[in-house]
C-alpha cells in the first residue's frame, strides 16, 4: 500500500516538477503566482520551509495586503493582512465566515468539537459557559494566587538549579512545562507536575501533545489537498505517528474528566475550576465532549503563553535597552509599594508595569503565538478592498504578517520598538484597534484569557527578570519558526542562567 502512495504522489509531483524546470507564464506577478493546472502549488513546495516569511513577502506586494491561493481542482483560498477586511470576517459578517466543516475536519482528530474547533450551538454554548467564569474576579484572584505558587515553588527554584551548575537550559521547554502545570491547576484542579516533580504522566503527555500539533497543522500545508485522508486510512507514515500520539493526549484527558468526576460525585464544597463548570452543565457533560474542552483549554493556555515568553525573552538579549527600562520600572514600583527583590507583585503592581505590559505586546505583535487563523466562507462576498470570495472558498487573516506591514506600521514595522505603544502624553500603555492587531482575535470569537494571559506573562517577567539575568549564547540570528498550532521554535531556545546581584 505505500508502495501505491509513493506512486500516486510521483504521478502528482511530476507536472509540478515539471512546470519548475519549463516554468510558463503564471497568472499574475504579484500574490501568489498561479500556474495552468497546479495553480500555486509550486510556490508552497518552494517555500514551505519559510512559509510564513513567504506570505509577508507576497502579501506586502499586492496593493490591498490580500491575494487568493488556487489549488487544482478549482479550489480557491483567499489570506489577507488587511485590518478592514479582517474587521469585515470577523466582525461584520461574522456568521458568513465560520470555521466550517472543512476546517473542523482537518483538527477533529485532536481538537474534538471544542471551543476553538466548533461553530454554531456547540460553540456558542461553550463560549457563554467560559464567557461568564471568565468575567468574574474570583477566577482573577484564582490565576493570582496560582500563578504565584507556581512561580515561587517551581520556576524560581529550577532557573536557580540552572544558574548554580552553570548549565544551559531550554528556556522554550521550561516555559511549557510551567504553563502546562499551570493551566492543569487552573483550568482542572490538577497538578501535572511537569516542572521540578515528577510528573512521568504529565511529560509523556506534552511530548505526544507536541507531535500531535505539529503533525496535524502540516494537513493545512498538504501539497495535494486531503492526501493526509489517504495516509490516515492506510494508517502510514505521519497519521500513524498522530493516531499513536492522540491516543495518549485522550487517555491522559480522559483521566482529568473521570477525576473531576468522581471528586464532584464524593464531595459538596465548590470546585473553582474551569472544568468542574462544565461539567455541571447537562447539555456539555458527556465525556467526549468534556474531553475535547480539556484538549482545548491546554491548547490555549499552555502553548499560547510560553510561545509568547520564549519570542519575548529572545528579544530581549537581542535588546539590552529595553531589559534596562524594564527593570527600572520595577525599581520604580518596589520603591513606591516597599516590596523587596523576590517579594511577590500583586494585581495592582502589575497595572502599574505599562512599559513591560508594552513590550510583551510589541513582541506579541512580531511573533503573535497563533500566527494564521482559517476559516471558512458560506456564501459569495466582497471583502471592503474588493477582492472577491466565493462560497466554500477557504480564507485567513495572517496576524505574523500584519505586524510586518508597512501599511499598518510604518517604515519601522520591523523594529522590536516598545514606545510605539506608550502614550506619550501620559506614559501609559496605548492599545490599538483588534481588527490591526488581532493577536487575541477579534469580534464574537475575541480571546476570553487575554487578561489571564497577560498576568501571567508579566508576572513570569517581573520574577525571572527581578532574580535572574538570561543570556542568549551566541543566538543573535532568529531561531527557526517550527509551525505547530501556535509559534514556536525548533531546537528550543538555549539560555543560560546567571543570579542578578
């Protein structure tokens, strides 16, 4: 049977190899050049390997920051970096660009029917659920509390290890396995153990986790569309390797449901955990289903925020100046509240770090942790700079491009510069329209955790940057982008670690 799927894909890289070597004339010299038959297939087999510099590259040159992608058979696919079309798909004619059925089944072997891979009923229901616990300040004060007990108890004690054996350590790993635990704690009441215990279950799980993501956003980069459907069925090279992986993300998320479960069933105090609100929701409480939001919520708060950290504290060693106004502001906020170095900073000192608050979100703006997002069109429409989708066409907006656009950003979009979101009047922190920096999404389907996020990410700054110096060894090129479901990169980010004194 592989013998027949190395044929049938000779037979279909063959013309491609062919229009490579005797190119005709593509249809268009700017967006992605579209060939007779194969359409623009030979631009992604060129350049997938730097797929999202590519996009930067052809979006930047079309007039409207949008171009249509055809693949054969007719099929079309339109990715733009235009905030006004992204406000219109995302917000204007919201119910005409849902996930749709396409979308969904290319993630539903990992994602189930969660929150990030539903649409209608199933997920409005979802949403409404996470909108309300969301909202409350008793989740604030939870992710406070929490987030705190992590940092002191696990991550402090495992940088300072590294900083005393003088050792290099993956900061990349490190800063997923401290989101993991984390999101396990908050999200299910569980304590996965990953940084500094031992946590067997919980590592095993984040390595199947990670293979699993990885191989399944390659589905979306498939030179023939759905030939991953072919492998899956013959169960065969990469699929094999994801059904393996998934079978270990479900029983490990399965245990997580049955746990609560049974918590809930033996005790009357209530639980505070994301979890336990579902599964006190009829309608959402099967298995498989609680079981696809536990998948989803590691997604979103596991891989998000680390991908954000390790990007942040690249830059960071490629920019001394902005770690010393960093520092200087929490030097700023110590001496006004009396707290030492290593005390803890509350919710309202984290309010006062503008300036950090400012360079996670530039850094978030070069390297947004989920750098596309897709979705689907249900009727013909005209996007406000005119370009034409059709019904069943696929469409993105492309966040990692948009923060690269001259159009949006200036001459300086390049530039990991802070300021540009400081109020020069006043010295706060300055937020921008979602539709141009749709980094936590936008519209209805706008990111519930962006405040969560950004307290632990500026609480994890202010602590490591407060005890510790991060030395980046030799790594002043980028790292390479390894596309998963969200940013990260490939090898890790090797860091050394030194006390501050």
């Amino acid at each position: 049977m592989e013998f027949l799927i190395i044929v049938i894909f000779f037979l279909i890289a063959l013309p491609i190899f062919i229009l490579f070597i005797f190119p005709r004339q593509p249809s268009s010299h700017i967006g992605f050049k579209s060939y007779p038959i194969v359409g623009s297939i030979p631009g992604l087999v060129k350049n997938r390997h730097r797929f999202l510099d590519w996009t930067v590259e052809t979006l930047s040159r079309c007039p409207t920051q949008t171009a249509v992608f055809r693949r054969p058979g007719n099929q079309q696919f339109v990715m733009t970096a235009n905030p006004a079309n992204v406000e219109f798909m995302l917000k204007t004619k919201f119910d005409s660009f849902p996930k749709g059925e396409r979308f969904i089944s290319f993630l539903e072997d990992f994602l189930g029917r969660g929150i990030f891979n539903s649409d209608g009923e199933m997920w409005w229901k979802q949403r409404k659920t996470a909108s309300y616990e969301f909202s409350t300040r008793s989740l604030r004060d939870f992710v406070m509390t929490n987030v705190t007990v992590e940092i002191n108890t696990r991550l402090v004690p495992v940088l300072a290890t590294a900083a005393n054996a003088g050792e290099s350590i993956d900061l990349q790993d490190v800063l997923e396995r401290f989101a993991f635990d984390n999101i396990c704690k908050l999200a299910f009441n569980v304590d996965a153990a990953c940084l500094g215990d031992d946590g067997a279950d919980g590592v095993e799980f984040m390595r199947a986790f990670d293979t699993a993501a990885t191989i399944i956003s390659k589905r979306f980069q498939s030179v023939v569309s759905y030939s991953w459907k072919i492998k899956k069925k013959l169960d065969i090279g990469s699929e094999k390797l994801l059904r393996e992986s998934i079978v270990t993300v479900h029983r490990f998320a399965d245990d997580i449901v049955r746990h609560r479960i049974d918590d809930q069933a033996r005790s009357n105090d209530k639980n505070e955990d994301l979890l336990s609100r579902f599964i006190n929701i009829e309608e959402m409480s099967s298995p498989e289903l609680l079981r696809d939001i536990v998948i989803s919520f590691i997604l979103a708060g596991r891989d998000t925020t680390s991908s954000a950290l390790s990007w942040f504290f690249w830059l960071l060693s490629k920019h001394p100046e902005v770690e010393d106004k960093i520092r200087q502001e929490l030097n700023s906020i110590r001496a006004r509240t009396g707290k030492r170095v290593g005390e803890v900073y509350g919710f309202e000192d984290l309010k006062l770090m503008n300036y950090l608050h400012a360079a996670i979100t530039e850094s978030l703006r070069l390297y947004p942790p989920v750098p596309v997002d897709t979705m689907s069109c249900v009727e013909d429409n005209v996007l406000p700079d005119g370009t034409f989708v059709g019904k069943a066409w696929g469409i993105s907006y492309n966040a990692y491009a948009m923060g690269r656009m001259e159009s949006i950003w200036g001459k300086c979009c390049d530039r990991f510069d802070p300021e540009r979101w400081i109020d020069e009047t006043n010295g706060g922190f300055r937020g921008e329209n979602p539709y141009k920096f749709p980094v936590f999404h936008a519209g209805p389907r706008m990111c519930l955790g962006k405040e969560m996020a950004y307290i632990q990410m500026k609480s994890i700054v202010a602590a490591v940057l407060d005890r510790f110096v991060v030395e980046v060894p030799g790594k002043k090129e980028r790292p390479e982008i390894l596309l998963s479901m969200t940013l990260r990169m490939k090898g890790g980010l090797f860091v050394r670690i030194h006390e501050r004194t």
